[in-house]
C-alpha cells in the first residue's frame, strides 16, 4: 500500500527493501529521546528486521514507512483505543536526522490522518508529545492538529519528569 502526498512524500508499508536503510537511520539518540521507551538505543540491524517482519503481518496496515522520492526518512504509526477509547487513534512518528526542517514530517501527518479517518471508524486522532520536543508540536499544529492538554509531571524521561502536550485532530462532521 502506498499514500502519495505533496513534495515527493509518501507513505508505504514495509518491505524488506527497506531493511538495511532503516537501522542506520533509526540508530540516533536524538531520536530516541523524543520516543517511548519502548524504542530501542541503540536500534541495531536485530531491531531493524524484526519490526519490519512485525509490520508485514498486519491487514489493514498500522505502521508505515515515510519516504522522500522513493528513499527511508522516517516513519508514522497508529494504535486504536481499546472496549471504550476505540474511536481514539494515537499516533506517533519519527524523522531521521538529515531530513529534519524539511516539512516531511508534516506532509506525512496529514498524509496518515486522512487515511486513518477514511480507513476506520474513529472520532478522534491524537498525538502527545514530551514538553521539550518543540518541533513534533509545530509538525502537529501545521498538520491541523490543535493542543487539547498538558498532562502535568507525566512522563520521566533519562531521569527528568516533565508535562506530556497532547494534540487532537477531531473527524469533520459534515
């Protein structure tokens, strides 16, 4: 599956073609440090194959791959609220570094949240972010997402607590 968006950016799913280009990309700490724990640092050639074969299972397609003119710069991803939360989408997204300040990451945004309020059922995508990670928030604002929250002392990160910011793009009534 491939989203096609302005600029050269396009979303697709993840192909093995994709494989030897993603670790050294995804390897940065100055991306992890904007991400969940949950991301590995280093992200080795182990985390590059194994995220990439988790991708290849899902059906509709939740995570996808962002590139510029056809080549890896980053990536976008989605999980649904479970039993109650399920017309919530949150969304998270990375850049490598020497494409950073270039608008990928916005074109991308939009790119993805129109896909997932025309794919799925959903009211509401969000996306939080930490309170020193000021570019994810204007990426956000520029993707038309609006600040809904500062959640206080929400997260502790390489041993500082500090506010999660959460943004919300609400399905369009017509």
């Amino acid at each position: 599956m491939r989203l096609t968006g302005e600029n050269g950016v396009s979303l697709t799913t993840w192909k093995d073609t994709h494989f030897h280009k993603l670790y050294p990309l995804a390897n940065n700490p100055k991306i992890a440090k904007n991400l969940r724990d949950s991301y590995p640092q280093p992200y080795t050639i182990h985390d590059a194959r194994h995220w990439i074969e988790y991708n290849q299972k899902f059906n509709p397609p939740q995570n996808f791959a962002i590139e510029l003119d056809g080549q890896l710069v980053g990536s976008i991803g989605s999980e649904r609220g479970k039993d109650e939360l399920r017309p919530n989408m949150e969304i998270g997204f990375w850049i490598g570094e020497p494409f950073w300040g270039k608008g990928i990451a916005t074109e991308a945004v939009k790119i993805f949240t129109n896909h997932l309020f025309n794919k799925f059922d959903v009211q509401r995508v969000f996306s939080q972010t930490y309170d020193f990670n000021v570019a994810s928030m204007r990426v956000l604002e520029k993707a038309g997402y609006q600040a809904e929250a500062i959640l206080k002392n929400a997260f502790i990160k390489n041993g500082t607590m500090g506010d999660l910011f959460q943004y919300v793009r609400l399905r369009e009534t017509e």
